[in-house]
C-alpha cells in the first residue's frame, strides 16, 4: 500500500544500473521535517518506516512529525508509535511453538467459520533450526557425526511438523539442522543491510530491519540492520501483518576512540561495554555506537558487541552504515547490485557514517578509549559481574564465600573413580567454544585455533576433567579453522566440531561424565564452566555446574589446559611442556598481526558461496523427513513433543468483559533478576517433577526426555516446566533452619502444604481461584522466552507485581493477557512484609483501563488486617489495552481475521 506521503517524500534512486523507489529523509526535511539530519542513525531507521507506511489510521502524519520533535526532548516522551520490520528471524526453540500457534490457529480459523489461508506470514519469516543439537560426544572425531544422529532420533516429530510448515505456509522459509546458528547465518547470509520489495510496478528500496524469537536478534545490529527479539507471540503478530506498538525510544550515544592494546580481544572489550551499559542504565532504550573508534572496527567486532544488548539490557546496539558493512557484504559473498544498493541508499538517506560525519543528538553519552580494555571474563553467574583475567583467582574465592558458603574448604579435593585424578571447587569441568557472541568473529576463532597450536607444540594437554567442545556458529568457520591448519591442533586438545549450533550456552552441555558428575554431587563441589557464550545465569549451563565463566575462545582454550579458576593465568604456569618446564599464558598467546595475517590468508568470499549455496536443502538427514502436505495439521495425540495448545478452546467472534481480580493467591514471592530461564528453563528435565513424571507416564525413558527447550510445541510439558528451574527461589519456602528451598516449590493456602507450584497452580484451579506472583527488580531478564509468559497464564496467574520489568518479558505477559504491575516509589513486597499466606484483590481492570493507570492492590493477611497498595499498571500502549481486552495478542488477530 502507497503511503499518504504526506513530506513529499517518495523519490527515486539509480543503483547499480538498476532504479528504486524509496522514501526520502533529506526530502521530507525539505519539506517541513526539519533537522532530521540531527537524528541519531537508528531514529532514521525508524524515521523511514513512518513515512513508508504513513495511512492515517496506524501511522498519522503526527507520529511522523513526533519522530522529529525527538530532538527536542531527546526521547523522553510517551509517544506510541507503530513499527512494522521488514522480515522476522526464529530459531527453532521459540519457533516451534509459534508455528504451533498458527497450526492452532488455522483450526480455530476453521472452528469460527473463517477461511485457514488467512492465517499466514505476511512478511518474510527464516526459521533456522540451531537450538536443538545437545553435546552428549565429545573429544572425539566422531562427535559432530553422532551427535547429528541423536538429534534427529530426538527431534523427528518436531522436524516433521517444521517441515509441514515449510510446505504449509507462505512467506516461511526453513533453515535445516547443521547448517549454523540462526544469528550468524542472518549476519552472513539472510540479511541485506537495505531491503527491496515490488509494488505496483516500482521496487521499493527501504532498511532491512527485523524481530526475531531470540534475544540475541540485536547481533545483526552490527551490520547497520535494525532488530531486536521479541517473544513469539509479539513475532506471530508480526507475521500476521501486525504492526509492533512501541515508544519513540530514548537513543543512548556509546563513543568509541583508541584501539584494542595487544592480548586483548573483542569479547573483552564486549564484557566491558556490558558493565559499563548495565551501570549507565540503558533497559528500555536504544544504544547507538559512534566516534573515531568505529573508523577501524570490522563487522564482526561490531555483532559480537550488538550481539550482547540484552546482557546490557538495551533494545538494541546499533552501527550505522560505513564502509566496513560494505567490506563485509563483499566478503560474505552479498550480490554485487545488493552492494551497489546498499552504499547509494546510505549515502541518499544520510544513513553513511565516515570520519567526516557530525555525531548525531543523543539522549545521554558514555565513552569508552579501546586502549584501556583489559583482558576479562565474567561470573561466576551474570554477563554484567566482569572480572579482570588477573582478578578471577581471587574473585572465585571471594565468590566460595558470598555465592556458595563454601570458603572453609576451598582447598579440598575429591577422589574420581575409576580415574587417577581428582577433583576440587573451580576446576572447570566444561570448556566450550560456543554461542553466536563469539563464534561469529573470526579474529577469536583463529585465535583460539593459535593457541591451541602453539600450546600443542608446546606440549601442553587439557585436564582430564575437562568437557571439551567446539560448536561453530557457521559452516563457513569449521571451513577456514581446516583451511587455515588449525583444526588438527584443537583437536589434539579434545576440542573436536561437535555440532553447528546453540549447544553449552543454552544449556545444551550434555551430561558430564558419570564419575565426574558423582564426584560432585557427592561431595557438593562447586564445579566450573568457561564458555565463549552470552549467557551464565545459574543452573542454564549444566545442572552439575555452578559457577559459570564467560570468557573469549582463546581463553577458553587457555582454562582447559590450567584445568581451574584457582589458577591464575596471569602469573601461574597452565601446566609443563614436553621439556618439563612450565608454560605460561604469555608463551602461548598469539599477537594481533598473527591473527589479522591468518584472518586476510583464509577468509574469502568463495568461501561463503560455497557454503550457503544450498542453505535451504539440507544434508540427507532433512531430505529423508517426510511430511504430508495439507492445508491445517494432522495432530498427533499421542505426541509428547507437538500438541494443540489450548488458547482458543470455546473462543467467541467477541471478547468477554475484562474483570478485576478478587480474593487471589499468591504463588510465589521472587527476589531480584529473576530470568526468563528461572522461569521457564530450557535444559534438562528432572526425572522427579511435573514435566519428568508427566513424560515417564506417557511411556518415555528418562534418558529419551531432551531438554524443555526441545518440547516448546507441548503445552502439557512446559506447563509443568513453569517456575521449575533447579535454582530458582520462592521466598516462601523455608527449610527447618530457615532457608530458602531451592526449586519449583510453594505453600498451598490456606493449609501451607508444601507442593510442586504446577501442582499447587492445579488445585487452585479447581476451586476457579486466581494467581498472583509477587517480585523483585528486573523481573524476566534474560532470552526472550514466549513460554515464561505462556506457563505463566496456563497456570491460572491474571496479575505479576514487580519493581521492575524487563522489556521483553513485560511485552510478553501482556501478549498473553497477563497484567504487569509495578509498585510505586520504593514500595516493595519485602517492606510490605509479605509471607505468602495473603489474599489479594487487584481493582481498575474493569471498565476503563488506560495505559499505565495507577491501580491499587487490597492486601488482607492471614490476621484479617487489610492494606491498599497503589500499582502501576504496566500496559503501555493502547495496542496492548486491546491486546490485553481480547485476552492475549492472538485472539486480538485471529478476531480481527476472522472479522
């Protein structure tokens, strides 16, 4: 649809030999939007997409004039307005579940009388399959072959229903498993920095943006796209034609200047960003990268920075267009007239950064000399909890204290058995080279394969304790790791290819060892794990595993050679070489030239062709899955992995009248950070819970469970899975000496039976009483992750009351028609001495809500005594009202389709 136009905006553009419509900025500044010029590069991203999409009804002539009068009160406003991405990127933890949602919908489609074809993407939608590949093999040449085996044995049902969606809808391309992770494949394959599309006989030229079903979307922010992860229901939307409600956002400017000093790299210099971000406080905002540093900066230091936005708790990381993105479309094999496009539109829109250009108006500014980066990890459980490499012995002692209550015999050491050696508190028990952060830069990658060389020649060994493994981001990179001779060496260090995907990072570590996870279990050792990832949070890693390091790929190396964070690798020897004398980390770590020499010599654009010239085939493993094609899909009752979800059972054309919350329980009380991961994990199953006696009873053996994740298309299953992390902490459940039980537990009220919370949630149920959770700060962190709001709603929860939310998890609840609500001023439940034995009454939802209306919570304890409690009501946008009106995101669509 043409846009009203109201700027005169609509120009036209010669690019390589080809000519292009597009909406013009300079134009429309001409024409009464003045200074856009001013605006930081990300605000033109969206700048544009208002005037293309300008119809007076979602996009007024107004909210376009707002996106300029930005620069006058530099973001700080309450202005909604409606974004609509160019495409929308999955993998296929959250796109199993989204694509189960459309399956579901195209039935009920069917229930209301509507045709099912409606119910279709109407953008582009990649969904790559990266999340499902677990490390059970490692250290051998024949990991990557059997682990490959074992995921298809596993995930043959989830396959088979993705591949019925590739064939059943349009707009909806599938990734297959092997082929990387779906961040790095979008950086180096799907994205195109400007999109095009035909219209009317023209070809509209616009900036490719996207939302993805992954937190780490922002990676490709690097590449000057703009996307950021929404949960699945907010994507769903979107691919439904929905445009995303949004704030103007407020822009915080990052300066860069200097240059990384030799024996650094890019994963510290990211690790120091996120400190510096998380101290500024940027949740909710955009972050947009500038300054003299950006002139030398490759793409790939760029997306392992824009990468880590939701570590630092921005919505986005953005780098504007430069001539180091038109490098990187080169090398990675981008289409020549793409290219052409990319540079002449840049340049057309005043989207081109270069050493000349005027830094944009920010709303705020920080600034960071590259020069003073030091080497860093960060741990033991929070991307933002930086330490110096220098630092980690002692900051690992420090934590036996405060994490763990373990300081009095940190020096202990346990008998393996069946082995020769033991085992104490910090040996690193996982080594992994993994996740999209890393594993997308090259410059980390040949410099773990360096040290690897370099410590194999030494004749250095990893510990024998140590998981070792090695799972790149893309095939590209196992392709130049081989040609460049690097890979023999990581081999000789048990660092064998054992997957292309998200493995350690996510949770799916595989076991360890039996006699190591014997070891300690029995003896409560606080065990390690290194990984080049993104993220740390207790119990996400390995449920062996405690203390959790984030740390760049040579590093990792580097810890499994020293075997522990009780070394100091600054100053101890990692082991002896072949001649009996000690080698240090200095001896073994390559310098930058090295690197840039290996990265020139072996890095090619043939190299990318090659790789993704079939990307949407598949190995012969993707080939041999049958599928039936049909309009809906052939439930399978007797699945425990795909099911119909429940959302639309007895749905009406109208929505019922939204009711206040009367007499509800509380079903659990949260202190500060709690994740998305916290609340609905996506590793391992414990046999003994819900999710685990639910599976054993429909006839599958505990080995056969898989990981949460995996099982995202049950609800039966991730029910279960809701508040069940082993780490997770209801303060309302105490041991006899007053401690806070670890796990999915709560007190059944009136009578304080201690239960499981799904099992409590189930009871509630039955009499028709409503659920309240109560929490802290930053309630939701983490991955965006649509089945911590969707178990939130399934288990009877109507209202959460935090001090804060995350951005994406706030959006989510509402999406799910669950009520955010946050306590005004420095009220919290803690000062208002709650316990968990309280009822709870919520009024103002009925009738006429408005976005963030104050709402007040009557509070009555268990002594009959009453307290009203002022809350902010967290729905933000009058979209979300409707949302929240129709009872979740997909009603609203599917009512509006089937209208």
């Amino acid at each position: 649809m043409a846009s009203l136009d109201s700027f005169k905006s609509r120009q036209t553009l010669e690019a390589g030999g080809k000519t292009y419509t597009y909406y013009s900025i300079p134009e429309a500044q001409k024409n009464g939007l003045a200074d856009a010029a001013s605006l930081p590069f990300s605000m033109k991203v969206l700048l544009e997409n208002l005037l293309r999409f300008e119809d007076d009804r979602s996009v007024r002539k107004a909210d376009v004039e707002a996106a300029v009068a930005w620069l006058g009160n530099r973001g700080k406003t309450e202005t909604e307005i409606a974004f609509r991405p160019s495409r929308v990127l999955m993998q296929d933890f959250t796109g199993v579940p989204a694509v189960v949602d459309l399956a579901a919908m195209r039935d009920a489609m069917v229930a209301l009388g509507g045709d099912p074809q409606k119910i279709n993407p109407l953008v582009p939608v990649d969904l790559v399959i990266d999340h499902s590949v677990i490390v059970d093999e490692f250290g051998t040449p024949k990991a990557l072959d059997e682990n490959v085996a074992l995921e298809y044995a596993r995930n043959g049902e989830r396959y088979t229903f993705l591949k019925w969606g590739q064939s059943a809808f349009d707009n909806f391309s599938v990734v297959p498993p092997g082929t990387g992770i779906c961040h790095q494949v979008n950086l180096e394959y799907l994205s195109q920095t400007v999109w095009t599309r035909s219209e009317d006989g023209a070809e509209i030229a616009y900036p490719d943006s996207l939302v993805g079903t992954d937190s780490h979307t922002t990676m490709v922010n690097g590449l000057a796209v703009l996307g950021w992860g929404v949960g699945g229901i907010e994507a769903e939307a979107a691919m439904l034609g929905q445009p995303l409600s949004m704030l103007i956002p407020e822009v915080v400017g990052f300066k860069l200047s200097g240059k990384l000093p030799e024996g650094t790299t890019a994963t510290d210099l990211v690790l120091t960003v996120t400190q510096m971000l998380r101290k500024k406080g940027v949740v909710g905002k955009f972050v947009e990268f500038y300054g003299p540093g950006l002139d030398d900066m490759p793409v790939a230091d760029r997306a392992t920075i824009s990468n880590m936005a939701p570590e630092y708790g921005a919505t986005c990381g953005f780098f504007p267009v430069d001539q180091k993105t038109i490098d990187f479309l080169k090398v990675t094999g981008r289409a020549d007239d793409r290219i052409a496009l990319v540079e002449a539109y840049a340049k057309a829109q005043g989207m081109w950064r270069d050493a000349a250009t005027p830094d944009p108006v920010f709303t705020d500014t920080l600034e960071l000399d590259m020069g003073d980066v030091q080497p860093s990890l960060a741990g033991p459980k929070r991307p933002q909890d930086r330490v110096l490499l220098a630092d980690a012995k002692t900051g690992f002692a420090a934590s036996m204290e405060s994490e763990f209550k373990r300081a009095a015999d940190i020096a202990s050491r346990y008998a393996v058995e069946g082995t020769n050696y033991d085992i104490g508190h910090g040996d690193v028990v996982i080594a992994a080279i993994t996740s999209c952060t890393n594993t997308s830069n090259p410059s980390v990658m040949i410099g773990a394969g360096l040290l690897a060389r370099n410590a194999v020649a030494k004749g250095l060994t990893s510990k024998p304790w140590v998981k070792t493994s090695l799972a790149p981001g893309s095939q590209v990179v196992a392709e130049y790791l081989e040609k460049a001779g690097l890979q023999k060496p990581l081999d000789a260090l048990g660092f064998n290819l054992v997957g292309f995907g998200c493995t350690t990072c996510i949770g799916n570590s595989g076991p360890l060892p039996a006699p190591i996870s014997k070891a300690i279990n029995d003896n409560d050792v606080v065990a390690a794990a290194v990984l080049s990832g993104n993220r740390n949070f207790e119990g996400r890693v390995n449920p062996d595993v405690r203390a959790n390091y984030l740390a760049s790929p040579p590093l990792v190396v580097a810890y499994a050679l020293a075997g522990s964070l009780q070394v100091d690798l600054t100053k101890e020897p990692l082991g002896k070489g072949s001649d009996g004398q000690p080698v240090y980390l200095k001896d073994i770590w390559p310098s930058s030239a090295e690197v840039a020499a290996f990265i020139e010599e072996n890095i090619t654009s043939e190299l990318f062709k090659s790789r993704y010239a079939d990307v949407f085939g598949g190995d012969q493993n993707w080939k041999g899955v049958e599928v039936t094609e049909a309009e809906t899909f052939a439930w399978n009752g007797g699945s425990t992995y795909v099911q119909n979800p429940p959302y639309f059972v007895g749905m009406e054309k109208e929505p019922k009248p939204v009711t206040d919350i009367e007499g509800a329980r509380i079903l659990g009380l949260f202190l500060d950070s709690i994740t998305t991961d916290h609340i609905s994990p996506a590793g391992n199953i414990r046999a003994a819970s819900p999710a685990g006696e639910y599976l054993q009873s429909h006839q599958v053996r505990v080995q056969d469970f898989n990981q949460y994740g995996t099982r995202r298309g049950n609800h039966e299953v991730m029910m279960r899975g809701t508040f069940a992390n082993i780490r997770i902490k209801n303060q309302m459940v105490k041991d006899a000496a007053g401690n806070v039980v670890e796990g999915g537990w709560t007190h059944f009220q009136p009578t304080g039976e201690k239960m499981f919370i799904y099992d409590a949630a189930q009871k509630y149920a039955e009499s028709g009483t409503p659920l309240v959770i109560f929490a802290g700060k930053e309630y939701g962190t983490g991955s965006s992750r649509d089945w911590a709001a969707k178990g939130t709603k399934l288990l009877g929860v109507r209202a959460v009351v935090a001090e804060s939310f995350e951005r994406i998890h706030r959006s989510n609840l509402v999406g799910m028609g669950v009520v955010p609500l946050v306590f005004q001023g420095d009220t919290s439940w803690q000062s208002l001495g709650l316990k968990g034995d309280e009822t709870v009454t919520i009024k103002g939802l009925a009738g006429e809500l408005k976005p963030r209306q104050t709402l007040t919570a009557e509070i009555t304890s268990a002594d009959g005594s009453v307290r009203q409690v002022p809350l902010t009501c967290r729905i933000d946008t009058l979209d979300e009202l409707e949302y929240f009106r129709n009872g979740g995101i997909l009603p609203y669509v599917l009512r509006s389709l089937a209208a």
